[in-house]
C-alpha cells in the first residue's frame, strides 16, 4: 500500500500529542499541591482582615425631642455632651458632630429673648464615667446664628482611641467670648426619638461657671437619652479592607491561569 505523507504526518502528531498529554496529566497532581501550598503561604504572611468601623449616627430618627437652652443669659446651660465608648474596630476618631437649632424664645422654659449669635467650641474628652478627664482635642471657635435653622457643628479629628474606653464630645461657651452687646443667646439641642439609640454612651451637661471646673465635678445626665451626634472613623462603613482569604484565592487563580496558559503553549 501507498505510504501516504499526509497520513503518516498525522499519526506521528496524534502520538506526539498524546505523549505531552500524558506528561501534562501526570504533572497535574503536582500543581494541585503547589497551587495549595501557595494559597496557604499567601494565607500565612498576610496580616489578619479587619472588620468595617461602624459611624455613628443617632440624627436618623424621626419626631426629634429636644433640651435646652444651652448657651448664656438667664436659665442657660454652658456645656452639653454626648458620651460613647469606642469597640475595637473604632480606634482612629476621624470627626465628630454636634447639633443646635431653635432659639431659646422659642422653648417653653422662656421667653427669654436672644440678642445675638452664639460663640461656642467643640472637645473631646475621656469620660470616667462621671465627668471629663483628660482633654484630647479642642477645635476652632464656631459661632451658632441667632436663627432656628439647623446647624452642625462638625470637627475634624485624628484620635487613637481606645476599645472600650468612654470618651465625651462636648460643646461650651466658658471661656468663649461673645459679639459686642450679646449677654443672652441659647438655642435647643435636638434629640433623637428613640430615648436612646447609642449602646454604651448617652446625653450629659454641666452648669459648672468654669472650664476647668468640668475636670473636676460631676455632670449630670438626662435619664438615658441621646443627643443628636456623629463620629466618623478610620476604614468606617462603605470602606472595604482585604481579606486574607480573598487575597488568597486571588493568588490561587492567578497561579492557575499561569499554569494554564503553560498548558497551552506546550500542549
């Protein structure tokens, strides 16, 4: 019989095709076992995923309650507080917030009219539990209109703080000075609805006539509720942080697609 070429070369490169086949399929067991040993050295060098900060938000809350006034003149509280303790995924404070809104003629514990804006400033504190400990942040002097808007006083922090530690944020006018002829300015300090939404913190006040006297005596407390408040934190909700795992099984498919694209070129 005619020895055809074309045959022939056919037979030769079905044989040489089931050859490699044979040394690939036998390679395969191999790279299993380094593409796990790869996945499990990613694994271990890597540092331990973080869980996500939560934010704190207590404005949500409908059908606001309120006290007041916080401010100066007759009847006027010089400092108001929140109060919260940090868990673990809460250790770098990045902001925090604080809210005034109607004037005091407008509370039923006046009239008292106002005759002018309100010069105030934001801090932060560790809480002891019964008053402000050592000072960690004193922000810039901000002033409250003489209107019934709503206005957020927001500062900018960078804190280490520390999980399971109580800290207080504070609003006070002691020390503060006011604009030409304003000796009476207080406004309301909105509350959520929910008595208290915020485990492990609550609303606090102080009627101390010194700053330093709120080192030093205790405040008092509003039966467990809630100012409207907001702290922000380091990888806070919306911030996705890598997971190990994650990061593994990417290495694991690179490693494969590697292998295979080999395959490919040999095969």
């Amino acid at each position: 019989m005619r020895n055809d070429p074309a045959v022939s070369g056919n037979a030769v490169s079905r044989g040489a095709r089931s050859e490699r086949c044979d040394r690939r399929d036998g390679a395969r067991p191999r790279l299993r076992q380094l593409t796990v040993a790869a996945a499990l050295a990613i694994a271990a060098v890597l540092p331990a995923g973080r869980a996500l900060a939560a934010n704190i938000d207590t404005t949500a809350a409908v059908a606001v309650g309120s006290v007041y006034p916080f401010g100066i003149g007759r009847n006027a509280t010089p400092t108001y507080g929140q109060t919260f303790t940090a868990d673990p995924t809460q250790t770098n404070l990045t902001g925090f917030s604080l809210f005034l809104d109607l004037r005091r003629d407008n509370s039923p514990v006046g009239p008292v009219p106002n005759d002018g804006p309100l010069n105030l400033r934001g801090y932060l504190a560790i809480w002891d539990g019964s008053k402000a400990g050592t000072l960690l942040y004193t922000g810039d002097q901000r002033t409250k209109p003489d209107t019934d808007d709503l206005v957020e006083f927001a500062f900018a922090t960078s804190e280490s703080l520390v999980a399971g530690q109580s800290y207080v944020a504070f609003l006070s006018v002691l020390g503060e000075g006011q604009a030409q002829g304003v000796t009476s300015s207080a406004f309301r300090a909105p509350l959520p609805a929910t008595s208290s939404v915020l485990a492990g913190g609550g609303f606090v006040y102080n009627n101390a006539a010194s700053f330093n006297d709120l080192f030093v005596g205790g405040w008092s407390t509003a039966g467990g509720v809630d100012q409207f408040f907001r702290a922000s934190f380091a990888d806070g909700t919306g911030t996705s942080v890598a997971e190990p795992a994650s990061l593994a099984l990417l290495g694991v498919g690179l490693l494969g697609l590697a292998c295979r694209r080999r395959g490919s070129r040999t095969g």
